[in-house]
C-alpha cells in the first residue's frame, strides 16, 4: 500500500523511519534512530534515566502538536525540541526532512 502514500507529504517518527522513506520513495518529515526507553539509549551509549527519556518523549509530542500545520514545520521542531539533555540532542539530530 505504499504507492498510496507517495503523493503525499509524511511525517514518521519511529526507529530508523528515515529508512523505510528512503527504501520506499517518500516525502515528508522522519527520524533516524529515535530514543524513546533506556535500552535504546543504552545501545547508543546515551546513558540516561527513565524520566529523561519521559521528559524527552513529551516535549517532542508538545512541540509537534504545536506547530505540525506550520509550513515551517521542520525549523519549527527542531528549534522548539532541545535542550542539552543527551537524549533530546540525539533524537534531534537525526529529525530529517526527506
């Protein structure tokens, strides 16, 4: 079914959902590697709490819902979700506009 979605400006977020764009062809806005429970950050050796990860994971879904209908959507999130908690600056590192 993804010839259904190529026409289409996405937005995906999950592990490594960069790839899934780029195998299939699609447009939009993806993660890399997105750290979202403390074994993901481990595998990363981004050594960080459970409550990092939680404060992490609601400031990203805050700030998305703040400005996904902005056509600046992708200066927007990646200016609004950061910090210098490790766990914010590897998610936002790998947000990406495909």
């Amino acid at each position: 079914m993804v010839y259904l979605l190529r026409e289409k400006k996405l937005i995906g977020i999950w592990c490594h959902a960069n790839e899934f764009f780029e195998k299939y062809g699609l447009k939009g806005f993806s993660s890399s590697m997105f750290i979202s429970e403390r074994g993901e950050g481990m595998c990363y050796e981004i050594n960080a709490t459970q409550e990092q990860i939680d404060y992490s994971n609601n400031l990203f879904a805050t700030e998305l819902n703040k400005c996904i209908d902005d056509e600046n959507f992708y200066q927007l999130i990646k200016e609004s979700y950061n910090g210098d908690d490790p766990v914010i600056q590897f998610n936002n590192e790998g947000l990406l506009v495909l």
